[in-house]
C-alpha cells in the first residue's frame, strides 16, 4: 500500500510541477462532439465510497492502512487476551490441583494418625503417641498449605477449612494429653475409640474440602474453556473480518485508483495520439486523480484551441492568398495601362521624331538648292544687267522657295512643339511609373514585414505553425523578389527619364533651331520681296545685290547646317524612342513575372 501510495504521490507530484502547472478553477467539462461514445464513472455516494470522497488518495490509503492495522491490533489483542486467559486458567487449575493434593495428604497424615493412635491403645508405647502427633503436626501444617490455596482459587471452601482446622487442634490437643498421662489399658482403648470416631469426622471434613475444591476446579476448568472458546472463536471473526475489509480495501483501490488511473491512461494516450472527441473520467472528484483528470481537461481544451488556431491561420493565410491575387491584378491592371502608354507614347514620339527626320532631310535639300541657286545668282551678277528678266525669274523663283522654306519652318516648328508636348507625357508617365515602383517596394516591405510576423508567430505555435513558417519564408523570399524586381524596373525608368529627357532637351534645341530657319526664312522672303520691288534699281544697286547674294548665301549655309543638326536631333530622338518603347516591353515583362510570382503565392 505504500509503494502504492507513493507512486500515486510521484505522479501528482509530477503534474504539479509540469509546465501547465494546476489548471485554473474548473467549470465543468465541455460537450465534445465524441462526448457520447463514452460513459463517465458513477461512483457511488454511500458507504466508504461517500466517506471517502471528500479525500485524498493518500488519506484514502492512510485510512484504508488505518483500518487493517486496526484489524491486525485487534487479532494480536485478542490472542494476548486469549493466552492470559489461558495461562491464568491454567494457573488456577495448577493451584486447585495443588490443594487438592495436598487434601489427599491430609487426609493420609489423618488416617496415619489414627494408626498410630490405635497401635498405642493396644501397645501403650508413648513413642505411637509421637508419631500420632506428628502426624497430626504434619496434617496442620498441609492444612495450612491447602487453606492458602483455597484462598486464592476456592474461598468459598474457607469455612470447611476453619472448621476443620478447629477439629484437627482438639484432636491434636488431646493427643498431647494423652502423652501427658498414665493410664490403664482399658483408659487406652477408650482413648484409641473417641480420638478414631473424632478423627473420622476430621477425614471426613477433609474429603468433603477436597471434593469441594476438585468441584471448583471443574467448574474453573470449565468457564475457562468456554472463555478461551470464545476467544478463538473472537479472534477468527475478527480475522476474517480483517480478510474481508482487506479483500474490500483492495478492491477499492483496484476500482477507484488502479482502474481510474488506467482510464486515465487510456485517455492520455489517445490525447497523445491526437485525438479530441473524448471524454475524461473523474473530473468531478476531489483528490489528486481528479486534479489530474483536469489537467488532461486543460490539456484537451488546449488541443481544441491548437486545431481552431490552425484553422484561423489556415483562413488567415487563404484570405491573405486571396487579397494577394487582387493585388496582382489590380498592379498589372494599372502598370499594365502605364506601361501601354508609355509603349503608345513612345510609338508616337518614333512616328514624330521620323517625320522630324523627313523634314529636316526635306529642308537641308531645298537648302541645297537654294545654295546653288544663290551660286548661280552670283555667278550671273556681272551679267545682271544682261539678264533681268532670267534675275526676276531667279528672283521670283526664290521668293517662292523662302516661302515654301518659311512654311516648312513653321510646320517644323508645330512639329517640334508637338514633339515637345508628346514626349512630355512618356516623362509624366515615367514619374508615374516610378511612383507605382516606389508603392510596389513598400508594399513588398510591409509583406516581408508581415512574413516576418507571420515566422515569429509560427515559431511560438511550435509544431503546428511549422508548415506555416514554410509559406511565411516563402512570401518573404517572393517579396525580397519582388523588391529586386521592382529595384530593376525602377532602374529602367530611371533610365528612360534620363533619356526621355535627353529627348525632350534635343526637340526643344531642334525648335529653337527651328524658329531661327524660320526667321532666317523669313528675312530671305522679306528680302526678296524688297528685291522684287527694286528690280528696275537692280542695276544700280548690283553692288549691293551682291552683297545681299552673299548674306543669302551665308544664312542658307547656316539653314543647311541648321536642318543637318535639326536632322541629328530626330535621328538621336528616334533612337530614344525606340530603346524606351524596349523599356517599355522590357517593363511589362517583369511586371507579369512579378504578377506570377505572386499569384504562385
């Protein structure tokens, strides 16, 4: 029972110190949906069951040990009792066989008296009379033997004794008298006859004490039987009594607290294995088993709370799927836009910068031609005069060719500011471009960030938020993608601003340029028309024509150099535009993988 005890000790010693440490105050045992597969203990509320409710195991062992040493206290108390009993009746019996004996011999030492009374009534010798009395001496003194016996074993035999006791000193003193005196034969023999017939009456006396005590030793002899009977018979019911409440006591521990604690292991080991839909034993009661029954509760609400965290998580992590798929179409749906206008406005700003082209390879053409015309012109001054009609032709046909210039000036001019305004908008969009880049980054921050939570908090849901870790660790590896990809994207806008601005800075030169052949074209129309309307003084002022010859052949030189630079201009813009519209499409494809990326998250 100790061992017993002990082990039951260890194990509630054990679930005190476990880190649940004692579950809290218990409200009772929730309806689990496998609640019903199993029927709770109905212990009964009466006998021991009920006085030993209220208690511990150990006060329950102490108890039941209580009880058996009690059992065993009251077997060795009745077989001490038994053998006092049993040596005090064999004590007694001792000393009535003792007094009786002694009786017998009294009665001997009387009639060997009366023997001796009788020889010397026949023989006279006084030495007959001696051993009579000694006889009688001895008689006395066994008389006194047997009266301390009696009075020990059989009072009741005292009153026999005294009277005895009395005859026997008359006889004695008449026996001393007798030797005192001197008597005739016949004196004698009267003597002799009265001491025998008073002696008889003394062995009579002392058969009936002997007889007396014999008597009171039977009657000894049997109260004593019946009380060691009795004895025996208490102390076998007290064994067996002692047996049953053994047998009961065990029985009680193997169904209270063996056959609960194995319960209670089943329970645990099916808790181990994972399940819940189980019911826990004992709950109700209130002793260590039951303390134990509810930290295996604690421990099933515990699991039950583990599964119902793993769900949320579960609906957490597809909510966050989800909203992540979202996000992913909205991103593409709106850096899909930007990156279609950009690639548009890109395409736009190639048509324009190769109509540019075409116009400024148009104008350093008819620059040319203008050149050699002046050339002409030059040549024929000295034959001006000769040739005014072939001069006014020359000169109408210039007039002609600035207008057309002039025109082609300003087309080149709306041109450019067409340009200007159409390359405008892929910068604008750029900057935009670059904002969305600056919203993807934060947003790939804010989801490492929640991917870093998201570790932390699979780190304390141990076991369970293992698999979520893994997806955690995943999004953070897709976001720090996704902030390399965006890093790169954003370098290529980078790229494209610093190039779109290169382009805008060359169309605004080129529209300055522009203005000046406009006003260069200008000036030659203006002169002209002055040439047209000094024609008749065209022979005085020859000198002067060919000074006006050379300033025409000078700002046609600048005009060609300004259409051949006019020309670089478009060509350097048409090579902006395309690589941007490569940036573009470089742009939409990162932008799906990073799409992809993150739906596959």
């Amino acid at each position: 029972m100790s061992a017993l005890q002990d082990m039951v000790g260890g194990m509630v010693a054990e679930g005190e110190a476990s880190p649940t440490q004692r579950p809290q105050e218990y409200t009772g045992a929730p309806h689990y949906r496998g609640a019903a597969h199993e029927q709770p203990d109905h212990t009964d509320s009466s006998g021991m069951n009920g006085w030993l409710a209220d208690k511990s195991v150990g006060e329950k062992l102490r108890a039941i040990s209580a009880a058996n040493i009690a059992v065993v206290l009251l077997c060795l108390f009745a077989t001490c009792l038994g053998g006092f009993f049993a040596l005090q009746a064999r004590s007694e019996r001792m000393a009535i066989s003792a007094a009786s004996v002694m009786a017998e011999r009294m009665v001997a030492d009387i009639n060997e008296g009366r023997l001796f009374v009788q020889r010397y009534a026949v023989s006279g010798d006084g030495n007959d009379l001696v051993a009579a009395k000694a006889a009688f001496d001895q008689t006395d003194r066994n008389l006194g033997r047997v009266e301390a016996r009696a009075a020990e074993v059989a009072p009741q035999v005292l009153p026999q004794i005294e009277q005895l006791d009395t005859r026997l000193a008359a006889l004695r003193t008449r026996v001393v008298a007798a030797q005192n005196s001197r008597g005739t034969q016949g004196q004698w023999q009267e003597f002799s006859d009265s001491v025998y017939g008073e002696s008889q009456e003394v062995v009579d006396l002392a058969i009936a004490a002997r007889e007396s005590i014999e008597a009171t030793g039977e009657t000894s002899d049997a109260a004593s039987q019946t009380l060691i009977g009795w004895l025996f018979a208490s102390f076998f019911g007290v064994a067996v009594i002692g047996l049953g409440i053994a047998w009961l006591s065990a029985r009680y521990i193997g169904r209270d607290v063996s056959g609960t604690l194995r319960r209670m292991t089943h329970v645990a080991s099916r808790l181990a294995d994972g399940e819940k839909d189980i019911h826990i034993p004992a709950i109700e009661r209130r002793d260590e088993i039951g303390d134990l029954a509810r930290a295996l509760e604690v421990f099933l609400q515990a699991a039950w709370e583990v599964e119902r965290m793993a769900q949320e998580r579960e609906a957490l992590r597809n909510e966050r799927g989800a909203e992540m798929v979202r996000f992913a179409e909205r991103f593409e749906t709106t850096v899909g836009e930007v990156v279609n206008g950009v690639a548009t406005a890109s395409a736009q700003l190639k048509l324009t910068a190769g109509s540019m082209a075409a116009a400024a390879e148009q104008a350093t053409t008819q620059t040319t031609h203008v050149t050699a015309s002046m050339e002409q012109a030059a040549s024929g001054v000295t034959a001006a005069a000769a040739a005014s009609d072939e001069f006014a032709m020359s000169i109408g046909e210039i007039s002609r060719q600035a207008s057309h210039s002039a025109e082609l000036a300003r087309k080149a001019t709306a041109m450019a500011g067409n340009a200007d305004d159409t390359i405008s908008t892929p910068a604008v969009s750029a900057e935009q471009v670059g904002q969305i880049v600056e919203l993807i980054q934060s947003i790939a921050k804010r989801t490492n960030l929640l991917a870093l939570n998201a570790s932390i908090e699979a780190a304390r849901g141990g076991e369970a938020g293992r698999g979520f870790a893994v997806v955690a660790s995943e999004v953070k590896e897709l976001a720090a993608q996704t902030s390399r990809a965006t890093e790169e994207v954003a370098e290529q806008i980078r790229t494209m601003q610093n190039s779109t601005g290169a382009s805008v800075g060359a169309l605004r030169s080129i529209a300055e340029q522009i203005k000046e052949l406009e006003g260069a074209a200008i000036s030659i129309a203006s002169a002209v028309d002055q040439q047209s309307v000094a024609g008749q003084d065209l022979a005085r002022s020859i000198d002067l024509a060919a000074r006006s010859t050379d300033d025409v052949s000078s700002n046609v030189g600048q005009v060609r150099e300004t259409s051949l630079a006019t020309g670089t201009a478009a060509s350097q813009v048409l090579n902006s535009s395309t690589e941007l519209e490569a940036q573009a499409t470089t742009l939409k494809s990162h932008v799906a993988q990073f799409v992809e990326h993150v739906r596959a998250a």
